[in-house]
C-alpha cells in the first residue's frame, strides 16, 4: 500500500470512506495511521473523563475501520514523532495523507516537525472539512459580529430559511430564550427535567479507564464514566436530545439549577468536536423537528445558532487570531488561579458546584462556564492564561481552538473586544436571578459588603472602578460607570475595601 493516512484523535468522522473515494483512495491501496501519544496524554492535567472518552472513541473508530476492512496501524508511542517516524520505518508509504489539525500548535508541528520524519515520503495536508467557516467570512473588521457571521452562515447553509429569509420572519429569537429557572425548581421539585442517557463502558472502555487510572498527572473523577464512545451510541443519544430535551432547549439554556448539570441542553459538544457526530447532521435533524411540530422555533433556533453561528465563529476567530490571541491580556489581570478552581473548596454555591460538576463529569454547560466561572476570574483580575490553561485541562469537550477565544476573548475580555463588544461581567444579581445556587449559599446576593455578602457584589464595583475608562467609553458598559460615580464616596470605598478583602482571602491566600 503506497498511501497512509494519518487520522487524527479529534477527527474521528464517519466521512472518511467518503473523502478517500473522492481521491481514489479506498482499502486497497491505502492504510490508516491512529497514534496515541504517552507524551501528550501526560502533558497537562487533564480530566480522566476526557481522557476515558477519547482514547476509547479512537480505539472504537480503529475497530470500526478494520471491520470495513482497513489495515490500520494503531500505535501506543512515546510521542506523535517517534509514531510518525516509526510508521514510516517499517512501511515505507510513497506518501502520507493528514487532515490540518483544528488547533495552530497542530499545525504547526505538521508543517515543520512531520517532513523531517519522512524520509523521501511525500506529506499531503488536506484541508479541514470538520468546520464551515474561514477567517475570511468574518470580513475585515477588527471585532467581527456575530450576528453578521451568522446570517451568512444561514444563508450558506440553507437552515432555517425560505429563500433568501429566515422561516419565521426572525434570524434571532435569543431574547425567548432568556427564562430563569422555574419556582418549582428552586423548591427542589426538578421531576420534570428529564435524564440523559447513560452508556455502560464495554470491554474496550473498561480497560481504557484500568490505564487512565494509572495516568499520575490526570485531575477529576475516575468513576462515573457514561458518555458515548460510538458512532452509533452518540446518534442515540442526540436523538434523545430531540425527543426529550430540545423542546425546552431554548427557553431554559441560560438557566442553572442545583443538581442538575444537564437541566435540557444537548451535551453533544465532546462528541461533534471529536467528530463522532456532524454539524449539518444535528442541524437537519433539530430543523425537521420544528417542522414536524416536535420542537418550538426558538429552541431549534437557538441550538442551530450554537452550531453555525457560535461554534463555526470561534473556529474562524482563533484561526485569524492566532497565535497571539493566547498571550492577549487587555485588562491587564495577573492575580493567580484561586485553589478552589482544583478542590472545590469554597463557601460560594455558585463556584463550589460548578468546580464539583467539573471534577465529577468534566462538564458544566456554557453559562456556568461564562457567568460564574470565568466572571469571577475576571472580576477577580485573575491572570487570563491561567484560567485558559484550566479550561483547556479540565473539560472533556475542550481543545484549544475553541477553549482559547471563549476563554481570553467573551469570558474574561484578555483581547479587548476582539470576539465581544462587552466584558460579560456580572454580580450577584445574575446569578440570583438564572440560578437556584444562592437559595443554599451562606453568602446573601442582596448585600454588598460585610462578611455574609456575595463576594461577587463587591468584586463587580470593583471591576467598574477599575477599568472606569474603557467601561464609559462604550456604550453598552456606561450605564454601571454612571452608577458608580453616584454613589457616595463613602460607599464606594467601603466596596473596593470589601473587595480587596475577598481578593486576599479568595485568590491569594
């Protein structure tokens, strides 16, 4: 066999026979290459969790692959340079086929590490079809918007629209989908929200969990593993999304609730980003819902939004943006991660159950990650690549590509207005209002200073008084500068006074 190619772990998409037909490329004349890597798997403290789902959806997608009656060559190396190099040894193909990675460091070590394994075998990087969008479709704007972004997507796609118009007269039904969590869900009564399929670990996870656990870098649970490693298993369970889940996807998919980690979100992010489910596959079938009466617009809406315009926009900032978009630090933050970020120590509700929810599925769902998260990093002035490199260790759906500009872009505002045109910095208040968390919390979201107020009350005026400048000067974030300047000096100090107090207490003690 003349030709590999190599796949990589988060390209595990059931259209590879597809694209490999389009060249000429089929069983007979081309072998598959899939590595682990020991380096990589000990290069960060990653979630076993993540850990657990990929190594045993790469080592499902080999077996699938052999029974359609590939060779391929599965390799345990050192690292993907002594797998590469070692491949190339014992095979000899004339040339080596790979899919540009989704993250810059990805490609860059295909450009410049790869061809100097090969040893006379041609290298042939063929483009991503993973994604939809490029950096160009984002126009020449420094801060690009997504609404823009994402009318081109739709017209591109085809989803949700009637010729040249969106179904519905609407592009955007967000400000339907903005509830905050039911009173009966404060009270305790969740009956309602239905459960998501749980998947027992086969005899191929089973013993990737036994080697997980012996990982020593590796953070997070190592039991309670169900997530789908399959091709066949992830569609079950997005297909139970949309019996079950998506009616109410819309409406509710700000909200958080206590004990409650999924509450009506598709949780199909680690699965579309290892490419065991596809974009335009989940659009389709989100779409025929609505159609067929199963699902309300503004829920399909919003989960097609989440598809091609969020997740496809990110894809294209990070390429623009890169790789100086990690090293962005705008509001000039240096405070360290607070520890509580690893042990879920802490008094405050809101942060110790997200941390735990993190510990035990290496997943909370986006507003947790946005406004409880990532707001107390930023409020707090802690160091943007330090919450980036949490991120980016701790989440089972997170690769750098999309972990990076959510991180030092919306969450904690490091690149100045590059991905949104405001700091989401928030106080108490929010997080009253979209969670149940404060119902249970020591700490009162209606008091500003003392020892039982929110930390993130006086940690928000602080924020204000601190970046007053920048804040005035934008008309989205004025209206909190005007509300600084009247109140009385007194008060105003006594909350920067408070603040610095939960600064010491919180993050660097």
């Amino acid at each position: 066999m003349h030709t590999t190619v190599w796949i990589l772990g988060d390209q595990l998409s059931p259209r590879w026979g597809e694209w490999l037909r389009e060249r000429g490329l089929g069983p007979h004349n081309a072998r598959v290459l899939m590595i682990e890597s020991a380096q990589r798997l000990r290069a960060r403290p990653w979630h076993r969790h993540k850990l657990i789902l990929v190594l045993s959806a790469m080592r499902h997608f080999a077996e699938a692959l052999r029974a359609q009656g590939w060779a391929v060559d599965y390799r345990m190396a050192p690292s993907f340079t002594a797998g590469v190099r070692d491949h190339v040894r014992e095979y000899a193909p004339q040339r080596l086929l790979v899919m540009r990675p989704s993250t810059w460091q990805g490609a860059q070590f295909i450009a410049q590490r790869v061809p100097l394994l090969l040893n006379g075998t041609a290298l042939e990087v063929l483009p991503n079809r993973m994604f939809l969008a490029r950096p160009e479709d984002l126009g020449s704007a420094r801060s690009p918007l997504l609404e823009t972004f994402y009318r081109r997507m739709r017209r591109r796609t085809g989803f949700l629209m009637d010729g040249e118009r969106p179904v519905g007269g609407r592009w955007n039904y967000d400000a339907d989908n903005r509830l905050p969590p039911r009173k009966t869900w404060r009270e305790g009564k969740t009956h309602d929200i239905p459960p998501i399929p749980r998947f027992a670990p086969d005899a191929i996870t089973q013993a990737v969990i036994a080697e997980v656990a012996r990982i020593e870098t590796a953070w997070g649970a190592l039991d309670g593993f169900a997530l789908p490693v399959t091709r066949a298993d992830a569609l079950r369970f997005f297909e139970d999304f949309v019996a079950h889940r998506l009616p109410n996807f819309g409406p509710f998919e700000d909200a958080m609730v206590s004990g409650q980690p999924f509450l009506f979100h598709a949780v199909v992010s680690p699965l579309i980003n290892l490419g065991l489910l596809e974009r335009d596959e989940l659009c389709m079938a989100a779409e025929r819902a609505w159609r067929e009466g199963r699902a309300p617009i503004n829920s399909v809406e919003g989960f097609i939004r989440q598809l091609i315009g969020w997740r496809e926009f990110i894809y294209a900032i990070y390429w623009r943006e890169m790789p100086r978009l990690r090293a962005m630090n705008a509001l000039n933050a240096h405070h360290p991660l607070p520890h509580f970020y690893w042990d879920a120590q802490t008094d405050m509700a809101c942060l110790r159950e997200s941390v735990q929810g993190v510990w035990d599925r290496g997943y909370t769902h986006h507003i947790q990650r946005l406004m409880v998260l990532s707001n107390f990093a930023m409020l707090a002035g802690v160091q943007p690549q330090a919450l980036n490199e949490w991120f980016l260790s701790v989440y089972v759906d997170a690769y750098d590509w999309v972990v990076t500009p959510n991180v030092i872009g919306m969450g904690t505002f490091a690149d100045g207005g590059i991905v949104g045109t405001k700091p989401y910095a928030a106080s108490a208040n929010y997080i009253n209002k979209m969670s149940t968390y404060c119902v249970r919390c020591r700490y009162r979201p209606d008091k500003r200073v003392g020892e039982d107020a929110c930390p993130f009350n006086a940690l928000y005026w602080d924020f204000v008084a601190r970046h007053a400048a920048y804040l005035a000067a934008n008309p989205r974030t004025a209206m909190p500068v005007r509300a600084l300047q009247q109140m009385p000096e007194a008060e105003v100090r006594a909350l920067r006074r408070q603040a610095e107090q939960w600064i010491q207490r919180l993050v660097l003690t």
